[in-house]
C-alpha cells in the first residue's frame, strides 16, 4: 500500500521528517523503525532529517554526484593500479617486495568484487572470496591476501575514498596457518647432500646446502655470495632481506664435528676449474644455464626439494 499523501504545508518536508500534536518534530528511521526527537525548530529538524537520508542512501550505496566527482565510483581494480603506486611511495623500493606486492594485486583483481566501486564492498563479499579460495592456496597465502586487501582500503579511506571506519576487512578473520613444516634431523640432511653428490654436475647444490647449514643464511645469500666476500678470514655477508643494512662477518672456521667441515672447507670446494664470481655456481651447462653462472633462488628450493625425496625423507 502506498503511503498517505502528505498535508500540502508538509509536502516540502524530508522524508521520514514528522511532527506531533505538541509541535516538537520526530524522525523516524526506515530500516529500524527507531524515532528520534528533533526539536520544535523546523529548519534545524529538517536539516539533520536530510543529513539522515543522504546517509541512509549513501549506506544502500546510493552516493551523490559530488561523492561521484571526489572518486567515490573508483572501482577496486582501478584502486589496485593507484594502491601499487602509492605503496612504493611510502618507500618500499625493494625489488623482491613489489613482487610479493603485484601478486596480492593481481589475485584480488580476480576476486568477483573487483568491479564493485569501494564503498560498495562489503564484510561478506571479502569473507565469501577469503573462503572460497581456500581449497587453491595456503592458510598462510590467504591471510596475506587479506591484510593486502584490508591495508588497500585503509589507504582507499587516506584518501577521502572510503567513509572512516568502513573499511569492510576489519571484520574478517585472519586465517589460521597450519604449519606444515617440520625440522630435519642432521642425519636426514646428510643424506639429502649425499643424493646430490650423487650427480657430478649438481654438486653446487650439495654446496649450497652446506653452507646454509654452516653460516645459518637465508638462500637469497647464499646465492649471492662471492668469493671476493671472503677475506681476512672471515665471509662478509649483507644481508637481502635487510637490504644492506644488517651487515654480518662470518668467521671462515665455524663448523660442525658431527659432520667435520668447516665454512673455509664448503668454500675451498666451490673453488674448483670453473671460472665464476659467484661461490655457489653451475658447473655444467643444463637447458639456459651456462657453467659459472649462479643458480636462481627458486632453484636452491627445487632441488632440494628433489634431493629430499631422492633420499627418501617423508614430511
């Protein structure tokens, strides 16, 4: 049924903007029900109804031409492209981290919101893709994505594109990680580099195993490492990770005596007749890869990835 046609003195009112027979003017909210006193001012009761209705439009996603103009329509793909430009701005200039970063990007413009303007996204359209794509990546993975999309809008809102506090993320839980992992004893990791050492021409992997194992670094520097980092008994090491500025030296004579080697042995080995920079290098060409050339990091985990299960370690 329609609703009664309004008294003509009333006909200019706001919507939901009403008065009783004492002359004090109500408001009455639409969605809830709930009425709220205003006061017997007319102009200042009408102004806070109109104020009410244009956020109760904007709450249904109707937003006005002068939201519009300020980006209000922005959709989250478009914000991808600007959210990329402004996070290296905020002095993210690692290589490797622009990376991580383009990969949550182009996952989230894949999510099924992706053409929805920012305003319009809501708690339930993040948490239906965080669960519907937990069957193709990781706990882990998921939550990453998560708080790339929650850190998106929290920016969206920097910019006067989202109202504060709406962000639609901050009510979606974080994933549970299972770790997966598990330690390996030293027994199993002698036998993963003696299925290495099986193959003449993957021996640089048994290296590079070993001389994680001794200096504790990441793969990244091991990969990196020269022969020229060696020197005055000691293995110069500046740490990816930290972008130069954790800067570590090694002493060459560290070592196991589970496994009698030191870091100088693991380093006198690589010196062999091939001629590289590089102390962990292919020593036979395979495929692209050229003698002396250093391995990409990806590859370290490959293989021994291979060579683990060669050895027959279960995990």
């Amino acid at each position: 049924m329609a609703a009664r046609r309004r008294n003509a003195d009333r006909r200019n009112w706001p919507k939901n903007l009403y008065q009783n027979s004492a002359g004090t003017f109500w408001y009455r909210n639409p969605k809830t029900g709930k009425t709220y006193s205003l006061g017997k001012d007319l102009r200042v009761a009408a102004d806070q109804a109109r104020a009410a209705n244009a956020d109760l439009e904007y709450r249904k996603g109707h937003v006005s031409l002068i939201q519009r103009m300020n980006g209000a329509e922005t959709t989250v793909a478009e914000w991808c492209r600007r959210y990329k430009e402004i996070f290296i701005d905020r002095g993210n200039s690692n290589p490797r981290t622009q990376a991580n970063v383009s990969s949550d990007l182009e996952a989230i413009k894949k999510a099924p919101f992706k053409d929805y303007a920012l305003y319009k996204v809501t708690p339930n359209d993040v948490s239906k893709w965080i669960k519907s794509i937990a069957g193709t990546v990781s706990a882990s993975r998921g939550g990453q994505l998560r708080s790339r999309l929650s850190d998106m809008f929290n920016e969206a809102i920097a910019e006067a594109l989202l109202e504060a506090g709406k962000n639609p993320v901050s009510a979606i839980r974080k994933p549970k990680s299972k770790v997966m992992r598990q330690r390996l004893t030293l027994d199993d990791f002698t036998k993963i580099v003696a299925a290495a050492r099986k193959d003449p021409g993957m021996v640089w992997a048994a290296r590079a195993f070993l001389l994680a194992l001794l200096t504790g670094q990441r793969r990244e520097d091991i990969k990196n490492m020269k022969f020229s980092d060696v020197r005055d008994g000691f293995v110069w090491v500046e740490q990816g990770k930290s972008q130069g500025a954790t800067k570590l030296k090694i002493p060459v004579t560290l070592g196991l005596k589970s496994i009698k080697l030191t870091i100088d042995d693991v380093i006198r080995d690589c010196r062999d007749d091939i001629v590289s920079k590089h102390v962990i290098h292919y020593v036979r060409a395979r495929g692209t890869s050229k003698p002396g050339q250093s391995p990409l990091i990806g590859k370290l985990s490959e293989v021994f990835a291979q060579f683990r299960d060669e050895a027959g370690i279960v995990v």
